[in-house]
C-alpha cells in the first residue's frame, strides 16, 4: 500500500455522500468496494487507480466500514477487466467528466503554450497546470504517457514562438555579430576561462564573455572591463527580454552558457540567436555587478593597506608611557615652585626619565591623534596614484552611476569631474573650475583636499586668489570612498546592473496588483504592525528562553570579549552509536555489501536525470560526456581529484578530457542545480516515519574550510560584508 492517509483527510475526501451512495446501490462485496474506491479516488486525484498499491490501507478500511464490506474482499476485485471500465464509465457520466480526446489534446497543449509554458518550463510544474486544467475543464487526464507528450508538444511550442519573436527584434548587425561568435572553428578547443592568450581577439570573445573573475586585482578589473566592452560590442537592442518570464530568461542562460559553439550551431537558428543573447544580456549586468564589488573592495583595500602600513611603522616607534597623572602633576608643581626658571633646569628633572619621557608623551599623542590620521590618507594617496587609479579610471568610463534621491547628487556630479579631467596631468583642477563638495572631503580628508586659504562656505570651491584650491589626486580618491559607502547601501546605483540595480526595481512590476498573493508566497501579513509584533515576540520569548537557560548549562562560558570570542563552548562526550543505526548498517551490509561512493552517485544520476540541466549534449544522451561529468563530481566531492581520478580506473576517460568537461559543462551553478534535484528527490523518496518530515541536512566531514567561498547554497556578498542563501532549498551541504 503507497498512501498513508490522517484521520482528517479521511474524513474530508473518503465518506461517502448520499448521491454516492445511491450508485453503489445493488452491487455487492467486492464490485461494490472497488467501485466506491475508484469513485472517491477519481475525485480526489483525478484518475483512476491501477491497482490495489495506489491506495493505503486506511482508505481501504474506511471505506469498506461504510460499504459494510471486508476489506480483504478487495483482493477479488479486477482493476483492468470489463466490469472496472464499465464502473468508469458510470463514475465520468456521474461527475460529469469525459475521455481526453485527439481534439482535447490539441486544445490543452494550445493553452498549456500560450499560458503557462511562457512562464514555466518545469516539466513537473507544467504537469501540475495541465492537470488543473483538465479538472477544470471536466476531462479526465491522459495516460501518463500521452501526459508527456503532451507537456512536450506545448514546450517546444511555446520556445519556438517565443525564440521567433526575440529574433524579430534584433537588428542585422546584431544578428551578424551573433552568428561570428559561434562561427569560428579555432576558438573551440579552449575551455571556458582560458583567455587564448596569442590569438586574435575574435577567435577569443566568447570564451573571455563567459570567463569567471579571478581575483581581487587590477588585472582582474582590466580584465571585467574587457568584458564588458565586448558584450556591449554587439548591441543587443534595449528591452529585448522585457516580456519574457524571468524563469524562462535564466533558462536560457544557463543553457548557453554550458554549450560550446558546435552545440550552439545545432540549434535552430531563431533558437541559437535567442541563446547567444541572452547570455550576453545576462553577462552584461553580471560583469557589471562583479566590477562594482571590484571598486568596493579595492577602495578598501587601498585604506586598509594604507592603515596598517602607517600603524606599522608608528608602533614600531611607539612606546607606551604609563603614569601620565603623575607626570602632569609633577611638571604643574615643579612650574608653580619656579615659575622663572629655565624648562630644562626645572620642568626635565621633575619627570622619571626627563626630556626622552616627554618626547615619547608627545609622540604617543600625535601618533593617536589627527597627524595618524593625516599620516595614513598621505600614505593612502600614494598607494592609489602609484597603482589603482588606472583601474579606477577605465572602471568610471563603462559604468554609469545614478541615484534616486536628490542628496547624493554632488557624489555623482563629483564622479563627473574626476571623468573629465582623468586624462589631464594636473595637481589641481583649474581655476574657475565647479569642485562639488560632498561628504567624502568634509572632516579629517579637508585640510588634504582643500590647499590654501579656506573661503566661508558655498558648495564648490575653485582657484580665485583668497579661496583654497583642490588637489586631484586626493579629492578623486576621497570621491571613490564616498561612492563605495554610497554603492554598499544602494543610495547610488549602477545603470544595467543586477544587483546593484535601481532599488526601485527591486520588486516585482506587477507587486502592488498582486500584493497578496507575494505575500501569501512568502508567508507574511499584510498588516505591516503584525509582522513586527510578531518579529518582536518571537525575539522576545527567544531572549528570555536563552536568558533562562544559559546559566543552567555547564558546557557554554560567556566572558568578556578576547581573541577567541566572548563565548567559548566544551567539546560534547562521544555518545554511544544508536542501536537501530548499527542494526540498519548491518541490513544493508548483508543486502548490499561495500557499496562504493561513485556507484551511488552514478545512481544518483541516473534516477534524478539531474545532468539534462548541466548540457544539451546530455540531454540528447552523450554517455562519453555524462561519464566525464560523474568522474569530475566524484573528483571534487571526495577530494580524490581529478588526476587521481582519471588515473586509478578502468573507464577509459583521460585526465585533460575530464578537466575539459568540468571547465565547460561543471558551473556553480550547475553544481547547484545538480545538488537541489538531488537533495529534492531524497525527501519526495525518503519516507517520513522513518526519517521526520524535517528539510534540513548537514553533511560534514570535519574540514576546517571557509563555508562563504566553498558551500554552494551560500556566497559572500560585498554590500552585507556576509554569507547569504544562494539555493533554492533549505539546504546546506558542507561536505
């Protein structure tokens, strides 16, 4: 039996009603319960059932307590023979339903295409609204089979017509640039990230378009600002995914993004240009969002250089006086004592250590001080003239900045200026010139920025006699500090960005006509007054449970704060090895035996199908290359690595096709993709009275690793400085 059903379903969908009841009436023992289940379970799915497994044992029970007949009478009951099709009959004509006819078919996959598979493209969710429909349009669904075809029908229906219509809007300078892109033969050995260093930059731009960033530096920004240039290149018009469902829009870039241009060339031509656009559209505001975190981190990482470089070098020189009261009262009374007296005879004498001990009282003064400070923005300024300006620079001429509140304007008018004059070798912009001043030069950057006489106020400051004048270099660095507070909270936003978009934009086009529903979604109130009094009690009654509960427990230390952290916890005692668990893990030794990990995974695989979302290849069946893609899963799942890999088995794969594949085909975020299906098949198969109906799981295998670059559910975000979800599940793989 393959339902387990609760007293209160039960009740809601298995009690019999009185027009029920009068069908069943002159049918006796076994007809007479079959007919009854297969009338309820028609209505509460929408078929019937092939047999006794489809229906639990609850059911069967209740049912036959209302029919007052034996359950096991069941077992008689023939579930494909003439008497069941005739029962069927009696059940459509009674609830109104009929067969799904060749009409019918035509009908559903028509609206399937044109309603939902323009938004959907989930086969299992586009079954879901082909069978509502079919209720609601009194049809009963078709067999499984035919279910598929179905849903398949409408898929490619609804892709084509909406590849077409995305090809109509592009230009035939833009289709032509396209087309090169995939066009060229020598391009294709190369591996996506490979930069074809030495050949022709056409061969080259899309291997360098689908490149991931390397690391934090000014080769790295070049590199992004390359990018970005390329892709602009091909000028994709402006809104030409605007109508398209953003599900179906990442689909479709996932799936260019892991085809090499022999697969892209196979597609359809309206389907290869969609694809190729796509990936540029979605590489666009990618590559942009990954240059403004560059600006973000290496402005800090030019102040922060900068500070610990000076604290360096003034610690060396700094020694800590203790005793300061007493010194000062000292120096006062020996001053008091001989006010005419020389400093040298009376003030040195009157101090331990004398004129050394006041010169390091001066020195540990200054070192805390404004000079420390100054020190530190001098030190900075050369760090960001001898080094990232010309990152900087090139990144200001790409990016496009605005903001949506009026008070942040001199910010943006100040990145105006600093673009002007980029080019120019001066020391001070001109005389006359319109400097806006903004927070950035205000405070401890003013005495730095500002040289000469300080005129009373304004909002600019230019070079007339009696009015300070603004030295470049520092005024475009102290510009760039504002920008990045600025970027972190989205006062300022980057035109064509994702993440760094206009916040107004945020939310979805249609959020205030559909208000409740994408509240219902997310499980909040309406009432913005209970969601905080709901937040505010529940941290409430949390802070008063860990209140409570912290001084019973004799394993948690809360102290002050130290290296280590104000709070400190003991290691647990080993608990004993539960007995159903040694049980279980001998079943299945005598079952199975050794069970090796790679045979799992291939399982795995097979059973989910979870590599059709990693290539097209593989979904049109490529054993070589979903072999190669279980090998390089396997390779960095185990940490056995891919040479160890390639090199320890009998299955015929070398070691640079491997690579190859996980270059090419093994994403993050495929590998995403790959572990949610994975992870969702396990809960759809795991069953509940054995395991809970818990969703949460942590695999681990003691690594010491930094979870915010290495788990795949979880990425380090610039602008929150921290770890937030990146998988669709509340998953977290740490192993």
């Amino acid at each position: 039996m393959g339902r387990s059903v609760d007293l209160g379903e039960l009740v809601e969908h298995w009690t019999l009603l009185d027009d029920e009841r009068e069908l069943v009436a002159g049918k006796r023992g076994a007809t007479r319960l079959g007919f009854v289940l297969a009338l309820k379970f028609y209505i509460r799915y929408g078929w019937f059932p092939r047999g006794p497994a489809e229906l639990s044992d609850h059911a069967v029970e209740y049912m036959a307590r209302q029919v007052q007949v034996e359950a096991s009478e069941l077992g008689l009951y023939g579930w494909s023979d003439r008497t069941a099709r005739y029962h069927q009959t009696q059940i459509r004509r009674h609830l109104g339903f009929r067969e799904c006819s060749r009409e019918d078919a035509e009908k559903l996959t028509v609206w399937l295409a044109a309603q939902v598979c323009e938004a959907e493209r989930q086969h299992d969710r586009v079954r879901v609204e082909l069978l509502a429909r079919c209720r609601a349009e009194r049809i009963e669904p078709p067999t499984p089979k035919r279910v598929d075809r179905i849903i398949r029908s409408a898929l490619r229906t609804a892709e084509q017509n909406a590849t077409a219509r995305i090809t109509s809007r592009l230009p035939a300078e833009t289709v032509a640039r396209l087309r090169a892109l995939v066009a060229v033969e020598a391009g294709e050995g190369m591996a996506d990230g490979e930069t074809g260093e030495g050949q022709d930059a056409d061969v080259d731009v899309l291997s360098l378009i689908k490149a991931v960033p390397g690391n934090m530096s000014l080769e790295s920004m070049l590199t992004e600002i390359r990018k970005l240039r390329a892709v602009r290149a091909v000028g994709l018009p402006t809104g030409l995914f605007a109508d398209v469902a953003p599900k179906v829009v990442a689909g479709w870039r996932t799936r260019a993004a892991v085809e090499s241009p022999s697969h892209l060339r196979d597609h359809p031509v309206p389907l290869m240009l969609t694809l190729l656009a796509e990936l540029l559209h979605a590489r666009e505001r990618e590559i942009t969002d990954t240059l403004v975190e560059l600006l973000i981190s290496t402005v800090h990482r030019i102040g922060a250089r900068a500070d610990r470089r000076v604290t360096e070098e003034l610690v060396n020189a700094f020694k800590r006086v203790t005793g300061k009261e007493n010194i000062l009262f000292s120096i006062a009374a020996a001053a008091l004592t001989e006010p005419d007296a020389p400093v040298r005879e009376v003030v040195f004498p009157a101090v331990v250590g004398g004129e050394q001990t006041l010169r390091e009282l001066v020195h540990g003064y200054k070192t805390k001080g404004p000079v420390y400070r100054r020190t530190v923005q001098t030190t900075l300024k050369a760090s960001y003239t001898g080094h990232y300006r010309h990152g900087l620079i090139e990144l200001l001429r790409v990016l496009e900045f605005r903001s949506s509140n009026t008070a942040h304007r001199p910010v943006l008018d100040a990145l105006e200026l600093v673009r002007r004059y980029a080019d120019g070798r001066l020391t001070y912009y001109p005389a006359g010139e319109l400097v806006p001043e903004h927070r950035g030069v205000a405070s401890d950057w003013a005495p730095l920025v500002f040289k000469g006489p300080v005129s009373g106020g304004g909002s600019s400051r230019g070079g007339r006699a009696g009015e300070s004048r603004v030295v470049r270099s520092v005024y475009e660095i102290a510009t760039f500090q504002a920008l990045r507070d600025q970027l972190r909270c989205k006062e300022i936003w980057v035109v064509g960005a994702d993440r760094y978009r206009n916040p107004d934009e945020d939310l979805p086009a249609d959020f205030e006509s559909r208000r409740g529903e994408h509240y219902a979604a997310l499980r909040k109130p309406l009432d913005p007054t209970a969601f905080i009094d709901e937040i505010r009690e529940e941290l409430r009654t949390e802070l008063f449970a860990l209140d409570e509960a912290v001084p019973g427990v004799d394993w948690l230390a809360i102290g002050e704060r130290g290296k280590q952290g104000p709070i400190r916890l003991t290691d647990f005692d080993a608990a004993p090895e539960p007995r159903n668990l040694r049980r279980l893990k001998a079943e299945i030794g005598q079952r199975w035996g050794t069970v090796l990990l790679i045979d799992m995974l291939k399982e795995a695989v097979l059973r989910t199908g979870c590599l059709t979302q990693v290539s097209a290849a593989a979904e049109r069946g490529d054993l070589a290359l979903a072999e190669r893609l279980i090998l390089a899963m396997y390779a960095y799942g185990t940490n056995t690595g891919i040479r160890a890999v390639a090199a320890g088995g009998r299955h015929g794969h070398h070691e640079r096709d491997i690579r190859y594949v996980r270059t090419r085909y093994l994403t993050a975020e495929a590998a995403r993709i790959i572990a949610i299906q994975i992870a969702d098949a396990t809960f759809a198969t795991r069953q509940q009275t054995v395991w809970g109906a818990g969703s949460n799981a942590v695999a681990s295998d003691s690594t010491h690793f930094g979870a915010l670059d290495q788990n795949l559910f979880t990425q380090w975000h610039a602008r929150y400085g921290t770890g937030v979800r990146a998988g669709s599940r509340d998953l977290t793989l740490a192993a």
